[in-house]
C-alpha cells in the first residue's frame, strides 16, 4: 500500500509520530494510501528548516524567483494527466473536473510570475526639504498554508505562488484526506530549480495545526476549509501575533427573475449545483426563483435535468459527477437530506438509494433536489456540501434579496436575468463577497481577489488578486534626508506639514 510522509528540506521523509490516516479510494470505498501525521516537534523542526532556507530565497531577485515559478509551472502542465487522474482517485472528482482544479490553481502561479511588479514599492522625492519618502514590500519569513479536501491542487497553489513569489518560505499543510497532490507538486517544485526548504509539505491533523498555530516563527497563516475551523485558526493564530486570512463555508444562492433564460438558469443550476458532488464552496446550493409561475416554469425544466445526472465512478469520462470524498462526507449529506423530508421540504428528486453497480462500496449520492424550502428550516441554514439542490419560492424580489442578505454565509451568489436595473440593483445590495450576474459560479479571475463575506471569511485580506501579495509581504515606509547644507536644528514640537 502507498505511504505518504512528508517533503522537507527538498526530500521525501517519512512521519516520526507512528499515527496514520486513510486515504480512501472513493470510488470503490477501499483505502488506496495511509498518510503520516506529523507531531509538534516534527513541525518545530520543518519550521527551523524553512526558517533557515528563507534569507537566501529572499535575497535572490524577484526576477530570478519569478523565473523558477515559470519552470515549475511548466513542469506541472506537462504532468497534467497523471496528476489529475491521482487528484480524481484521491478526491473523489472527475478527471475533467480535477484538469481544472490544478488549472485554476496555476492561474495564480502565472500571476505570481509578475512578482517583481506586484511587489514595487513607492518613492516620492521631495516629501520634506532634501527629504524623500518610500516604501517596499518585504517577505514575512516562514508562513504556512492550511487547506481543505475539496480543492487538493487550486488552494494550495493559490497559497504557495505568491508566498513563495514574495521572498518566504512556505509550510504546506494539506488535507489529510487527498495528500498525493500537494506532495507532488512540492516535488515538482525541487525539480524546477525552487532551493530545499522554501516549498515544504507536511501531513498532519489538528495536532499539527495547533504546533503551527503555536509556532512563534511562523508570521502568517492562510487558511481555507470549513467555518468552524476558520473561526478557530482565526482566533489561535491572531491570539499568537499572527497575520491571519481564514476563509470558511458558504450557502450560495441563485436568484431566478421572472424574465430569465430558463434555459441558461437551467444550465447553471446543474453545472453549479451538482459539479464536483456540490463539494465546492462555490457551489449553488439554494435556487431562489421569484413569483410562483418563475417556479412552475423553472422546477418543470429543472426536475427531468436533475434526474438524467449521470453519477459514474472518477475515471468515467462520461459522469457528470463521482463520489464524495468520504463514507463521513457521505452519511453526512444523506442525513441532511432526511433531516430536510423531516422539516416538510418537497423532496421532487430523491437520490438516497443511488448505488453504482460494480462500485457498490464507492462513496457516491445521487442527486436530491428538494422543493418548497424555507430560511427556517437546518437545510437552508447549514452547509451540506453535496449534490443537494434546495428550491425557495421568493414571492417578490426585495424577498429573494432578503435570502442572501441575512443569511450567515455570504460567499458567493448569482442572479439571472435580462433586466440590466435589477441587475444593477442586486450588485450593489446584496451582502455577499463575490457576485454574479448570468453566470453560474462567480469565482474571480487569479488577478482579482477571491473571499467572501461574513462567516465565509475571517481577516481582511482575501486569497489571490492583489491582496494575496499584500497578505505575504510587509511594507516598510522609509523617511530619508541626505542633508548636505541643511540644519534645522534641534526640534522638540511634533514635526508636521503645517
Ligand atoms: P475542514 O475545516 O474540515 O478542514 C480544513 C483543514 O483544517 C484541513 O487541513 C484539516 O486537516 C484541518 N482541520 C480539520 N479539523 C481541524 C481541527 N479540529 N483543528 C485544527 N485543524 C483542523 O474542511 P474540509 O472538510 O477539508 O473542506 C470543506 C470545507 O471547506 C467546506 O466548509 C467548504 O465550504 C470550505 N471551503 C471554503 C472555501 C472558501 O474559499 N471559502 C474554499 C474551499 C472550501
């Protein structure tokens, strides 16, 4: 059976602690790999190897440093394939589908490349007599990224390009539940001439989360997964003095006007709703059409769509989806469905009894559309994350804006319609980080900002954009005078520009 241990120092190490994880093979729900658990001290000890390696990375040229991410960018489009087929085994998703996890997560390693411009400084001369003012942007040292299951290849390459683009060093601490991805890619990064100990990933669980949220020599932490955990980062780390951005869960709605394309909304409802098991935090997980007949219309288009979802196993090219990632994720999703039948939600698509003949073990949930929704019902208020549609008839606009509002979550939300004011409207209104209008999935380019609002996020600064190099570099703002001539004399008042 496959080990998995740790990449330190540029080398493969296996864990000291003797604890182990499952790497399931959700497909057919046997375990494909055990994945070491690192300990504090082996934590402490990564964080003195990266510690060590950081100056030296820091002193190399951004240019230099931008040309190495350009080598190991490449280095990972050549091993695509394999890397997507081991991200759908381990994780559950399509092929297809996990293509475009590593290629979203490389979108940001391209960014990174403009390092030596995201990174300029400021310079205004004469701020003062003889006196010029400016500022740069340098490295934090060692920082560390912490990450989710569901995006095995995007998050921690969201993290990894500009923390290492910005001069520091970088701890990985991947999901215990896909680890062969991210091991891969810090490999990769060796190979493309990235010095040891600047790209390191160790495995681990929440004892290793505690030692890096407890390590003094680790300035920030960058954190992604559920809101729970978020909030918990958050705390422990900012309590340590850390710079923390921790972003968490999300109920994304899709808001239906009545003059919509219900051909296109239906389109996105199942693409968004069901890609990838609806294990996305961007996910559509509440449909919100306005006006009963919007309803009619939309829910006698939609049901026949939900039911012709094809659930195969990872390697299928013809699925639309694969399993979850867990016999856990799996129980959890089939109890909120039952928990939904319970509060009196019409379950119009019911995918409880789904098996796979051949996988019978795999992990997999049909699709479950439910009708009649309401905001004070567990399934509209809680995070499933899993193939399960929620529908809530909104009788008017300023109602259906009402959801997305004031619901707990505010990550991402989308509206379709033709009405251009509306549109305008709900943009400017609705108290979410990253809308859409007729587009199923809001997620920004590498080169604009991705975080929500509310309990989706924790910390100012959000994921890629330019906050990304905001977040891993510290500005320091120089005063200077070269006084040849000038003599102000000694002065006791506070100097001002008065
Ligand atoms: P999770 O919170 O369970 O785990 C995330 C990370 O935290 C993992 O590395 C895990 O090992 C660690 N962790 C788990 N429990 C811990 C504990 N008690 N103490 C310390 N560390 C702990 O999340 P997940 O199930 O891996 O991922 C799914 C969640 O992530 C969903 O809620 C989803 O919405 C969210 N997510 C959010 C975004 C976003 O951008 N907002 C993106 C992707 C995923």
């Amino acid at each position: 059976m496959q080990e998995y241990g740790h990449f330190i120092n540029g080398k493969s190490v296996k864990g000291k602690s003797g604890r182990q994880s499952d790497v399931f093979l959700p497909m057919d729900g046997s375990v494909q790999a055990k994945v070491d658990l690192a300990t504090k001290a082996e934590i402490d000890e990564v964080v003195k190897i990266a510690a060590a390696a950081q100056p030296a990375w820091a002193a190399v040229n951004p240019q230099r440093r931008s040309r190495v991410l350009r080598k190991f960018l490449t280095l990972v489009e050549e091993e695509m394939k394999p890397l997507s087929e081991l991200l759908a085994k381990e994780h559950g998703k399509t092929v297809s589908d996990a293509a475009g996890d590593i290629q979203r997560g490389l979108e940001v390693v391209e960014l990174s490349l403009g390092v030596p411009h995201l990174t300029k400084g400021e310079f205004t001369e004469g701020a003062g007599p003889g006196i010029d003012t400016y500022s740069i942007r340098q490295p934090l040292g060692v920082v560390a990224g912490i990450t989710p299951f569901n995006f095995p290849a995007m998050i921690p390459l969201w993290m990894a390009g500009p923390a290492i683009a910005c001069g520091n060093a970088f701890i990985l601490k991947p999901s215990e539940r896909d680890p062969g991805v991210p091991l891969r890619l810090a490999e990769l990064f060796i190979e493309a001439g990235g010095p040891a100990g600047i790209f390191n990933v160790v495995n681990g669980d929440k004892d290793a989360v505690n030692a890096i949220l407890d390590n003094p020599d680790i300035k920030a932490v960058s954190f992604v997964g559920s809101t729970p955990i978020a909030r918990y980062i958050y705390e422990r780390a900012a309590a340590n003095g850390k710079r923390v951005q921790a972003l968490g869960g999300a109920k994304n709605h899709m808001l239906i006007m009545p003059d919509a394309d219900l051909d296109q909304v239906v389109d996105a409802l199942i693409g968004a709703g069901y890609g990838s098991a609806g294990e996305r935090c961007m996910a559509i997980s509440v449909a919100v059409p306005i006006g009963e007949d919007t309803a009619n219309r939309l829910m006698e288009k939609l049901i026949p769509r939900v039911k012709a979802l094809k659930v195969g196993n990872s390697l299928d090219p013809s699925a639309d989806y694969g399993p979850v990632v867990t016999r856990e994720a799996q129980q959890r999703i089939l109890n909120y469905v039952d928990i939904g039948v319970k509060e009196g939600a019409k379950l119009v698509v019911d995918g409880r009894n789904f098996k796979l003949p051949g996988y019978e073990n795999g992990f997999y949930v049909g699709p479950c559309l439910f009708d009649n929704v309401t905001n004070e019902m567990q399934i509209y208020k809680e995070e499933i994350f899993g193939p399960v549609l929620g529908v809530i008839r909104a009788k008017n606009y300023e109602e259906a804006l009402a959801l997305p509002t004031t619901h707990l979550f505010g990550n991402g939300v989308t509206i379709f319609t033709r009405d251009g004011d509306a549109a305008r409207d709900f943009v400017s209104r609705v108290e979410v980080g990253m809308v859409g209008v007729n587009v199923p999935i809001p997620t920004p380019v590498a080169y604009y900002t991705f975080g929500g609002w509310k309990a989706s996020i924790f910390g100012d600064l959000n994921q890629h954009g330019p906050d990304a190099f905001r977040f891993f570099t510290r500005t320091k703002t120089v005063t200077s005078r070269w006084p040849s001539g000038i003599r102000s004399g000694a002065e006791f008042s506070m100097p001002t520009m008065k």
